[in-house]
C-alpha cells in the first residue's frame, strides 16, 4: 500500500474536519474504513462508551467532542477495537481496512505521533513475543541485559520523537509506560519459563538487582488503568508475588490439593493490600476470579472462594458476570442435568440441547466460522474421536456464524447434518454452557453431566 499516497489524502481530510467553531478544546476524531464490518463506530473511554457515530454511504464516521477527558480511550468498530489517545484540541484522522485491521490502521493530524508510536509498539509485540521466548533459557543476569537492551532502544526512538515534535507530558508518560511495563512483563514472567524451558526442579537464584524496576512500579495511575501491558503487568506481577509469599510463609498449603485455591486467595489479598484504584481494583479482582472459576475447581472449593471473593472485592464493577459464570459452574458440575438452552438443526428446527440423543453419551464440541485453522484441526480430531469411540456421540454447536454461512460449511466440508447444530446468541452460549476454551468438550450420558469442562485434544 502506497502510505504516501495515503497520507496526502488523509492531509485534506484532516483540513475540511478542522472546523471547530471557535472552541479549542474540540476534538474531532474521524476516519475511514475500508470494508466495514459493521455500520458504526463507538469511542470508549475505559469502560464507558462516550459516543457512536454511523459510517456515512462514503464509510466515513466523525466525532465531534466538546472536550474529553485526556489521556488513553479505544474505539471499537465491531468485532475489533484499538486504542486512540486523546488531548483537548486534537484533529485526528484515522483510515484502517478491516481485512488487515490493525496493521492498515494509521493515524494523521493533530496528535498523530503518539499514536502511531503506540501502535508500532503494539503491532511489535507479537513478533517481539517469539524472541523473548527464546530468550527465556538463558541465566538471569544474561535475560536481564537483553531485556534492557530491548527497551532501551523503544525509549530512545520514543526521546527522538519527542525532540522533533511536541508531546504533552502526559502523552509521553504514557508511551513510555507501554514501553516499560511491556518489557517488565518478560521479567516478572522469566522465573517460571526458565524454571520449564531449562528443566530446573526449583526456581532460579536471581540477582539481588533482577527486581530493581519495581521501584518504580505506580500501583495507582488512573490514566494507565485500560492501557494493556499495564494491566498485564500487574498481573503476572500478582502471580509472581503470590508464588513466593506463598512459598515462603505457607508451603503447608500450597503442597495439598486446594492449593489452587489457596493461592488464587492470596492473590486477592495481594490486590486488595497493593491497589487502592477501584477500577483497577475490581479489573484485577476479576481477573483472579474469571482465572479461578473457568479452570473448574470442586463444587466446594469454589463456593470458598466465592466467599473470599465477597470479602476482598465489594461492590465490583463486575458482579453480575462473576456472580453468573458462578450460578452456571454450579450448575455444570458432574450429575447434575445439563441446563436448559436452545439450539437449532440444520432444518431450522428449534431443538432443546437435552432432547439430542436423550439416552446415549454425547461430546459436545464448539466451533465458529470465523476460525478457519482452529475448525479444520478440530474436525480432525473429531473423526479420530468419532473411530476410537464408536459409541459416543460428536455433536457440533457452532457459534459466532452468520446461519446461512454455517449451513455452507456444512455442506461444503460434507460433515453430517444431524451432528451439527447452530447457536443464535453468542454471549448466551459462552455463559450458559461456559465456553472459554475453544477446545472445550461437555460429555454427557443419559441426559447428566459428566464432564462439563473436558478438552477435546487433551481429556481423551
Ligand atoms: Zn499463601
């Protein structure tokens, strides 16, 4: 793509958008998109959505704000979202393609660098991710110097930046906090992958200085709360530190088998210790408890961390999905009937998911449209299942699919139409049946539960 040519048209756009009527706090933030996926786009400020502008017949949008409140937001153009950093007086421009979403994305006008900074370091990540894990086998001082090594050449790109443009104090905080926290991640993650990738029994010594970075760790910045490698950090962070409190002040505990409860219960008290930020507070909070709940501990295990949670986290933003994926692990535990949800056969028959082979055993096994090589390896298994047990039942629920597409794939991939049922609500399914895990299995027989939280590839 000729980003030349891109950007000269974006200069015009830019131009005719900077009418702002006299109020220099404006902030218009308006763009193109290039194979919309669907007719708006909502900005967000952290979790709350501050306004929604409709593509025009060209695919443009524009917002126009009075004002914002400065610092880091996201807009979402379903299904994606990125981020875009807003200051009182900004002139943003935006073009993206859907079909390379964030790769397309680039930013022009008033406030452009700090973007597009933002994004290179975001778009950086994943191959950034394959060295950093090959770096993990190294000894901790060796890990240390590459590590800084990394960041500090992102910084310095980031001063030279800075000396040729003007960046708000603020904006440059946050750049930098991208940066830092990315690379700190790596460092509080490098005990465990080097303890797995080198075969050592234990966890490694580390150098009285490997840690030094946690100095300057603000448990408390408002302005970082939705910036991702923030969050991140903090979470591996939470880990880290619960593993070695734990170690050290309760190895009775961590050596039994509640010891993931245990330890996700430290946690909550390490949150509730360090974080005093409610946002932040209840983000981590549910973290630990989503983490907890969806790797199906017991029946009673579960309701004590459920009373833990109530007494760390009150009033969490997040309640109401806690408290539902809870009520629907309940429900899901081994005996118990499979709950009552709705899913259509290839006839378009509404079908109640009990009444599909009431009496046999079935494996219940999810797929969307969408995942093209997630689809094609399942299937795979699924008829290497299908040969090693000849008595069970594979039922395909397809999620997150237009019905008419899905009905394609049937028929185009030739899988058996009265294996295969299609799911209309998306969230609906995700909570009622608890699909996180796009490998995850529900083994049923003679209408019980007997696994509602096996594992296509592993649990056979
Ligand atoms: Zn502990």
């Amino acid at each position: 793509m000729n980003r030349l040519l891109l950007l000269s048209s974006l200069v015009f756009l830019t131009w005719s958008c900077q009418q702002n009527n006299g109020n220099t706090n404006r902030v218009i933030f308006a763009g193109e998109i290039v194979n919309p996926t669907s007719e708006n786009v909502i900005l967000f400020r952290g979790e709350e959505a501050l306004d929604t502008a409709l593509l025009d017949d060209d695919n443009r949008f524009s917002f126009s704000l009075d004002s914002v409140t400065e610092g880091l937001h996201h807009f979402v153009h379903r299904p994606e979202s990125q981020y875009v950093y807003l200051e009182n007086g900004d002139s943003l421009q935006i073009r993206l393609n859907t079909s390379d979403f964030d790769e397309s994305l680039v930013y022009s006008g008033q406030g452009e660098e700090v973007n597009n900074f933002i994004l290179e370091m975001y778009l950086s990540r994943e191959e950034e991710q394959s060295l950093i894990q090959s770096l993990y086998y190294l000894e901790p001082g060796d890990f240390q110097v590459k590590i800084d090594s990394l960041r500090t050449s992102k910084l310095e790109l980031f001063d030279q930046i800075q000396t040729e443009f003007d960046i708000s104090p603020k904006a440059s905080d946050l750049a930098r906090a991208f940066v830092e926290y990315s690379s700190n991640i790596s460092m509080e993650a490098y005990p465990f992958y080097h303890r797995r990738r080198s075969g050592e029994g234990e966890i490694h010594d580390l150098p009285m200085t490997f840690y030094d970075y946690r100095k300057n760790i603000n448990y408390n910045n408002h302005d970082f709360t939705y910036l991702r490698p923030y969050y991140n950090f903090m979470k591996y962070h939470i880990g880290n530190l619960a593993y070695n409190h734990c170690k050290q002040n309760c190895p009775k505990d961590m050596n039994k088998e509640g010891r993931h409860l245990h330890s996700n219960q430290h946690k909550l008290y390490l949150i509730d210790s360090l974080f005093t930020q409610k946002e932040l507070r209840d983000n981590l909070f549910r973290s630990v408890a989503i983490d907890y709940l969806l790797r199906h501990d017991n029946e009673e295990n579960t309701i004590e961390f459920i009373d833990s949670f109530k007494k760390y986290s009150e009033n969490n933003a997040h309640d109401e999905e806690i408290y539902t994926l809870y009520q629907s692990i309940l429900k899901m535990q081994p005996a118990k009937d499979l709950p009552n949800f709705t899913v259509y056969s290839f006839d378009d028959e509404a079908v109640e998911i009990s009444d599909i082979k009431p009496r046999e055993t079935v494996v219940y096994y999810f797929w969307s449209g969408s995942q093209a090589g997630h689809f094609k390896n399942l299937m795979k298994r699924v008829a290497e299942l299908k040969t090693e047990y000849p008595n069970y039942h594979f039922i395909g629920l397809n999620m997150k699919t237009d019905k008419a597409n899905w009905k394609n794939m049937v028929k185009s991939y030739k899988l058996d139409p009265s294996e295969q049922y299609w799911t209309e609500d998306y969230d609906e399914t995700v909570n009622t049946l608890i699909v996180y895990n796009p490998n995850k299995a529900i083994i049923v027989k003679d209408g019980k539960i007997v696994d509602a939280f096996s594992h296509m590839f592993r649990s056979f």
